[in-house]
C-alpha cells in the first residue's frame, strides 16, 4: 500500500543529506575568516552614514506604488497582445478595449504629474 511513495521518500531523503553534506564540507574546507573589515556593512563602497532603521521620506513609498500600479500595466498587456494577434475577428474590439485602458492610464499619470508626485524635492 505504501510503495509506490518509497520513491518520493528516497528522494526527500536522498535531498536532506546532500545539503546537510554539501553545508558540512563548505564549513569544513571554507578559507573564511571573519574580521571587523569583513563584517563590516557594505554597499557601493560608501561608509555607513546612518542607521538601517531610519525613516524613509512618504514620497519613496508614492514613487514605489505608482511603480507597482503602472508594472501591471505591462502584465495585461503581454497577454492582451497574444489575443490581439491570435483573434482576428474581435480585433476591432481589443483594439478598443486597449486603448481605453491605456487611456485611463493616461490620465492617471497626468494627474499624479500635475500633483507633483513625481517631483523629488
């Protein structure tokens, strides 16, 4: 009854013990020795100006949300463009159907232009 999962089990077995062996000669074999340089944080070669845990000005967030709001934009449009291609009958249709959408779109980015959400000051 339980045979046809030896297989599976095996496998989760077999995936277990290589990553603990791979961990184990990693920690084993590594030159690594840690330092107070080595540790030390580091990004573009900048000293460290300030704690990780201060706080962001709102319009960072605006920026990434508009940015969220107009990336979906490109993932309705992947699939809208193989329909377009693949439905010759209703093109009149999606054609329509695109462009009001990219319209609005439009609008919405007019709106936060003229609001100044895109103004880093």
């Amino acid at each position: 009854m339980l045979q046809p999962y030896i297989p599976v089990l095996m496998l989760l077995v077999f995936a277990a013990a290589n990553a603990v062996l791979i961990l184990g000669i990693s920690a084993i074999f590594s030159n690594y020795r840690p330092t107070a340089v080595k540790s030390a944080p580091y990004e573009s070669g900048m000293p460290v100006l300030g704690d990780a845990r201060e706080r962001f000005s709102v319009k960072f967030y605006l920026v990434a949300m508009l940015f969220i709001i107009f990336d979906i934009e490109t993932v309705y449009m992947i699939p809208w463009a193989v329909a377009f291609r693949q439905l010759p009958e209703i093109s009149g249709v999606l054609l329509l159907e695109m462009l009001t959408f990219v319209g609005i779109l439009g609008v919405g980015y007019v709106y936060i232009w003229k609001r100044g959400a895109l103004q880093w000051d």
